[in-house]
C-alpha cells in the first residue's frame, strides 16, 4: 500500500514557473520522491507599476518510505 504525505510551504520568484520549481527545489534537498505539486494560490509584489516577483502557496506531495525498521 502507498502512502502519500503533503507538505504546504511558500516560495517566490521572477516567474510563476521558477517560484515553483523553487519549491521543489528546496523540498527536495530533505524530501526524497516528490510527485506533485499543487498551487493553492498566487501573488505577485508590484513596484513602480511593475510586477517584480512572484510568490506561490503551493503543497507537495510526497511518497512516504513503506519500510519499516522493527
């Protein structure tokens, strides 16, 4: 049986896309097999008119090691 975990955490840059990856990125330096990755919800900081950076509200979901130690 899998089992499956999610994570909510919030990452930012230029783009959507690379706030994104951003996410996946910093999870997986202490989360091994990531699998998807949902975005709740997008903001974008704006200066002098301009859109500057992005930021996500995202949760990752993970695969939870079945194995057991006795």
């Amino acid at each position: 049986m899998a089992l499956a975990k999610v994570v909510e955490l919030l990452a930012e840059g230029e783009s959507i896309e690379a706030a994104v990856q951003g996410a996946v990125n910093e999870a997986g330096e202490t989360i091994r097999d990531i699998k998807h990755v949902y975005v709740n919800e997008i903001q974008a900081e704006v200066e002098d008119g301009r859109v500057t950076t992005f930021r996500v509200n995202c949760k990752v979901t993970f695969l939870v090691d079945s194995q057991r130690v006795g």
